[in-house]
C-alpha cells in the first residue's frame, strides 16, 4: 500500500466508528438514567450529552488508533465553534432520538439513548469535518 494512501484522511470511517461509539455510550447513559429521570425527552437529550462528550473526549484516542481517522491537530484552546457544534448536535441529536423512538413506539431508555446517542455522534463528527474541510491548515486533507 502506498504511504501516500495511509497518511489521508478517511471521513466515512471516522463518523462510522464515531457513530459506533455514540451508540454504545447512548446506550449505556439511557440504561442508566432510565428509572431516575422519567421525561424521555430529558433522557434523550441527555444520552446524546453523554455521547456527544464521549467522541469530544475520544477523538485523539480514535485518531491514535489509525492515522486515518484524525481529524485536524489537537489543541488546549476550546473555540466557540466546538462549543456551538456539542450543544447543537446534543440538542438535534436527543431530540430527533426522542421522536424517532417515539414514532416506533419504543419507550426502553437504552433504545432511547441508543437511538439519541447515534444521531448525536453523528451530527458532531458531520460538523467536524465540515469544520476541518473548510480550514485545511488544521492537518485534515480531501
């Protein structure tokens, strides 16, 4: 394989084990939170809170599992746009778990979390690479 090859950047990797990982937090945080907090909006939202934390934590370990899947450098400074970018997709992401569980009328707070989780990672991880796509300086190539 060419080192030209390992050293791009892979989006769709990346947001499918973001995606992973926001399912198994989710999951794990409507299991936990389900007979303690009895709105499932509120357990929606804060299943994607947790998942949503859990990529922002994780995204150096994921990017020093495989090259492939860093996105841009890892810096101290917290930027408004990272701000803006967690309470939007743990809003969208909780909420739209919330009614997408509803629709199917599932009430178990782990199928709540886990749909909140997955829809919440995956709106943070599209903000991130729109983010480092637009601002190529910080280390994510096409």
């Amino acid at each position: 394989m060419n080192s030209e090859n390992q050293n791009t950047i892979d989006p769709a990797t990346f947001m499918l084990v973001v995606s992973i990982l926001g399912a198994l937090v989710g999951a794990i945080a409507g299991y936990e939170f389900d007979h303690s907090v009895h709105d499932r909006r509120l357990l929606a939202v804060i299943a994607a809170f947790f998942a949503v934390a859990a990529v922002s934590i994780f995204r150096m370990y994921i990017g020093a599992l495989s090259p492939a899947l860093s996105l841009g450098r890892f810096a101290r400074n917290v930027s408004s746009y990272l701000w803006f970018s967690i309470c939007l997709s743990t809003i969208v992401g909780g909420l739209a778990g919330h009614d997408l569980c509803e629709l199917f009328q599932v009430s178990s707070g782990a199928a709540v979390g886990f749909a909140s989780g997955v829809l919440a990672a995956i709106g943070k991880a599209t903000l991130m690479v729109l983010y480092f796509h637009e601002r190529p300086k910080a280390g994510m190539n096409f």
